[in-house]
C-alpha cells in the first residue's frame, strides 16, 4: 500500500525523510500496521522531534503528552504542514482562537477520526492534576474505535506522563498505573493504533514493557550509556559514538534486524526559549475547577452530560446504565438543573463547566 499522496505532501513541506541503513539483518518497516515505537534517550537527544517526524507518515495523529512549554503545539504553526487539528481543552477553560476546540469531557471518538491531529497540552487546563485527568479521560475515548483501515498514531512524549495520569484519573498506585500501560500497549494495536513513546530513562518503563516494543530506537545516552540489558547495541557502535550522537542520528532494532538512522529536525520543531501559546495568540481563560465525579458522588462534568443527553431525547433509563448511576439520581440532577434556572436564571454548575443547557431548562417528561 503507498504513502497517500497527503502523507507524501505532509513530509515534503516538513522536509523530512527518515532513512534507515540496516547493518544486522534485512530490516523493514512496516508503516502499515499498528505498531509500538520505544525511544530511548536524554534530554536534547532529539526524542520529541523524532516523534514528531514518525507522526507525519500517519494519517491521523494525537499529540497527548508534552513538557510544561506546551511543545506540541508547534503543530499550529503556519510552517506546520498540518492544515485540520482540533483543541481538546479542560472543562473549565474557554478559547477564543480559528481552531476547533472540544471540553474534554465532551471528547467523542469521531472528534479525533474526523480532524488531522488531535492536540492537548498543559496550558489548556487550570492545574497538573486536571491536565493528568483530562489526559486519562482523552485515552479512555479511545477503546471505542472497532475494525480500521489505517493506524491512528499516538505520540507520547514522556511514558511516565501516562502513568501519572492513569494514577490521578483513577485513583490507583504505581504498580496498578504500569499494569495498565501494559494492557493498553498489548491492546491498542488490535484496534488500530500505534504509539511513539520516548522515555529519558530505561527503568521508567518496565520490561514487559519494553518487550512489547516493536521498533526500539536509541538515541544519545550521554555519560550514562546504555543499559545492561541493551550493551548489545556496542557490538554496532562505539560507546562514545553512541553517548555523543547528534540529534538527528538513531539506532534501531526491529525484531532481530540492527539499523542506524537519521531523521532531520521538523521545520515547524519549536525551538528553545519560544513562548508557543503567545506566538499562536491562545490565551485561555479559566473559571472554577470542575468537581470530579466519584463511585458516591455526580461530578460536574458528569452532571452536565446527562443534562445534555436527556435533552437529546435519551430515556433516563438509558442515562442511568450510560454513567452507570441510579434513575433516581438522574431525575434528581435533571430537577436540580431546573430548579437553579427557575430561581437564579442559571444552572451554577452548566455555567462553570461552560455547557449550552447553562439556562436553559430540560422538560420532564
């Protein structure tokens, strides 16, 4: 199956070209089927640019995890050749920019299927915690994807970032959090992603982890050097020639195969230093933060879809089996809605999570 001819443009706009020169095995990539990349290197090795050059030969993509600099943002640039992307923003933030945004918790599947690239990033949300939170609730649209023509690509700039936020949306410990990523490795290729995961240190991702990889990509290692487990890779290249190797150079293993790579830097890469959010002009603002929906307790984000569901036509029965509450607890969110409008003109909690139904009524029926 050929590269499309989008795919094609995208690279050349991009001016890059990944090109790989096996020196152990007759290697092959196969950019069709879903597959795991793992990157492995320090920081100012060239991981995110390399995830950004991977990404490019996807037809959709969804950037979720980036430093506190909102790096990937550069996907907005005019220099980009992204030209559809969507925002997925926190419940409580508001934007005022050309490009589509969705609140997280208002994020369906065809919102990702439908756009290019798929963005969200730590200066669309009012804390850390709520940016792990709406992260995890992002990831969880993901299991409803059933059968694919092509691979969605998942970019995943740090692997402990996941972690983190299964920890917060889920109320879990470490151990669990791995023991999910694991699952979610061995199963998202099934429904038809694959995902680039860079990680500084080889101990963040356990060795079932790891093992799953399908395509390991070493990048520089600096003074420490490589891994016990992966020394092997000296057999191919000095240690120095591998701790000092520039950003734009890789090895990698593919099953059995050894190869040495190079990919150049992105044209649209940020750079250093560079304010993304003042340079796209995106300038969020925020009201209170959502309250969180628990087992004993309606979140706000919680309260506002079933507002919008039983406004669409849907049965409180098929409400209470969808949010997995009792019918007794959605009429009695339905008659909370009302009676706020009906004495103050607004629904509070419609109003913080800036829903539509804000003020205005649902009818009973």
């Amino acid at each position: 199956m050929p590269f499309s001819e989008r795919i094609k443009e995208r690279l050349r706009e991009a001016g890059i070209s990944i090109k790989i020169d096996w020196i152990r095995g007759r290697g092959y990539i196969d950019w069709f089927s879903p597959a795991i990349w793992l990157i492995l290197g320090i920081k100012g090795s060239g991981k995110s640019a390399l995830i950004e050059a991977l990404a490019l030969r996807f037809e959709k993509i969804i950037d979720l995890f980036a430093s506190r600099d909102n790096e990937n943002l550069c996907w907005l640039r005019d220099s980009s050749p992204i030209d559809d992307a969507i925002l997925v923003i926190g419940d409580n933030c508001d934007i005022d920019c050309s490009w589509p945004t969705v609140h997280v918790s208002e994020l369906q599947l065809s919102h990702i299927t439908d756009h290019e690239i798929t963005l969200t990033c730590d200066g669309f949300y009012s804390s850390q915690d709520a940016r792990f939170r709406g992260v995890s609730k992002i990831i969880n649209q993901l299991w409803a994807r059933r059968g694919f023509d092509y691979p969605i690509y998942i970019g995943i700039r740090e692997a402990s970032s996941f972690l983190y936020s299964r920890i917060k949306q889920e109320g879990v410990n470490m151990k669990v959090a791995k023991a999910d990523f694991i699952y979610q490795m061995r199963e998202m290729r099934h429904l038809g992603y694959t995902m680039g995961v860079d990680t500084i240190r080889w101990t963040s991702v356990d060795k079932e982890m790891r093992d799953l990889a399908d395509y390991l990509i070493i990048k520089r290692m600096g003074r420490n050097g490589l891994p016990k487990d992966i020394r092997y890779f000296y057999r191919y290249g000095s240690v120095p020639s591998i701790s000092l190797m520039s950003p734009d150079r890789f090895m990698v293993q593919s099953a059995w195969p050894i190869g040495i790579g190079s990919s150049g830097l992105p044209s649209f890469h940020k750079e250093k230093g560079v304010d993304l959010m003042g340079e796209l002009g995106l300038f969020p603002e925020f009201g209170e933060e959502l309250k969180e929906s628990t087992s004993q307790q309606v979140g706000d984000a919680q309260h506002m879809e079933i507002i919008k569901l039983y406004h669409s036509g849907t049965s409180m029965a098929n409400i209470a089996n969808k949010v997995h509450r009792s019918t007794y607890t959605i009429h009695s969110h339905i008659k909370k809605h009302n009676d706020e409008i009906a004495n103050h003109g607004y629904c509070p909690i419609c109003q913080k999570g800036n829903g539509d139904m804000f003020d205005a009524p649902v009818i009973v029926a």
